[in-house]
C-alpha cells in the first residue's frame, strides 16, 4: 500500500518542531573530573607520578562516576552544584545518602585538594591577611602546622586534615573521616570553610611512603599552594 502523499512532509515536520523544542543538551548536568593543574610528575620528590595517575584517574574519576550513578535514583542531584551539595547531604534521601556523602564529598575533597598544591617554589606564601588570622587563632604559623600535623598523623584509618575558617571567623585544624569534609551538614564534623586539606588516605601515599605517613605529611607542605590558600581565605571574608 502507498503512503499517503502528506505523510512524509508532515513527518518532516514534526522532525522538525522536535528539534526546535528539544533543548541542546541532556536536561541535567553530569559532575565531571577537573583537570590535574599540573603534570603528574610536577610534585615529584614529595608526591611520586604514578601515585598522582593513580590518584586523580582512578581514584577521583570513580567519585565522579559514582556520584553521577545516582543521579537517575535522585534528580534533584543534577541541579546542584558540588559546592551546594556538600551542605545539603544530610537532606538527601536516605537510600541514596551514603553513595551521594562518599562519592559528593570525594569529587569535592579531591577537587580541592588538587588545587591548593603546587609545584615545590610555585606555591607562593601566606598573604599578610591570613598570616594575621593564623597568628590570631593559633599563635604562629608554626603553631599550626604542628596541630595540623597531629590532625592528619592522628586520624584513624582514612580521612582528612583541615585547617577551616568557622563561622565566628576563627581559624580551626579539624579532622574528618572518609571522605566527608567541614561542609557536610552531618552529626560528628566541626562545621566550617575549608581553606586547605590534607587527603591521608593510603592511596595517597602508601606507594612512596609505605606507612610512613608522618613523612609524607612533613614532605607534603613543600607543596602547599598559597596562594590558592589565600584566595579561599579572602573569598570567606566577602
Ligand atoms: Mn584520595
């Protein structure tokens, strides 16, 4: 039998109006993998290549999969960025809680965390603004490395160190598990900014280091970057 002769402009047609209505791009938005701001040997004595591959293309990537893998169980997930998730994991829902905290709060730790390393001599030093909050809330510069020291050397099994900006505006070395960070409107996590963290997971270190974490955590203030810490402080006080 013959197609009606309208049939195939009207298909056109139709084609056509789907087009126009259709937006450009999917309907939400994916979290995705920041670049490494280096190469992978750019940290090199203090953080070996392999451990950085590693570290940002297996590790951090399988956060951002697995975030993006609960999208579909809770869309409202697409809508926010990774910043605003962070305080709001406590409201998400309960079957998708626990994927959402390690997976959200991961890609956002490890996001951080790339940036606020640089290459050894590249990484600037305290601007006189947050050296004056450093000395104000902990007496020297010195003072809190040293407690930023235990925090990371102390934490239990995997975590993070972080020297934060609460909401008093004080300054504060805190300590969190996993892959939970100062954000997170959880019970349990002294709540505050961030300015630098410290991943202490093994996967961080263990290659180079073995279970020498105290050596990897000296090593690795070689590699803060400043500025980028200076830049996060000055962003608090806005
Ligand atoms: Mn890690």
């Amino acid at each position: 039998m013959r197609p009606h002769p309208l049939l195939r402009p009207l298909l056109a047609a139709l084609a056509a109006l789907l087009l126009v209505l259709t937006p450009a791009g999917p309907a939400w938005a994916e979290f995705s993998l920041p670049p490494l701001p280096y190469a992978t040997d750019a940290l090199e004595p203090a953080i070996d290549a392999t451990t950085m591959a590693l570290h940002h293309d297996r590790h951090h990537s399988g956060y951002v999969a697995n975030l993006n893998a609960q999208i579909p169980a809770y869309p409202p997930l697409a809508d926010l960025s990774l910043d605003a998730l962070q305080g709001q994991v406590g409201r998400v829902p309960a079957a998708v809680r626990t994927a959402v905290r390690n997976n959200g709060g991961g890609h956002w730790n490890h996001s951080q965390f790339w940036a606020v390393m640089a290459p050894v001599g590249q990484g600037g030093e305290p601007s006189a603004e947050l050296l004056a909050a450093i000395e104000a809330s902990f007496g020297s510069l010195e003072a809190m490395q040293s407690k930023f020291n235990q925090a990371a050397a102390g934490r239990f099994g995997s975590g993070w160190a972080w020297l934060i900006r609460k909401p008093t505006g004080t300054l504060a070395i805190t300590s969190t598990a996993n892959q939970d960070n100062p954000l997170m409107n959880l019970p349990g996590i002294e709540r505050g900014t961030p300015l630098l963290g410290l991943d202490v997971w093994e996967h961080a270190y263990y290659l180079k280091y073995q279970n020498r974490r105290p050596d990897y955590i000296a090593a690795w203030w070689e590699l803060v970057n400043w500025n980028e810490v200076n830049r996060r402080f000055a962003a608090t006080e806005a």
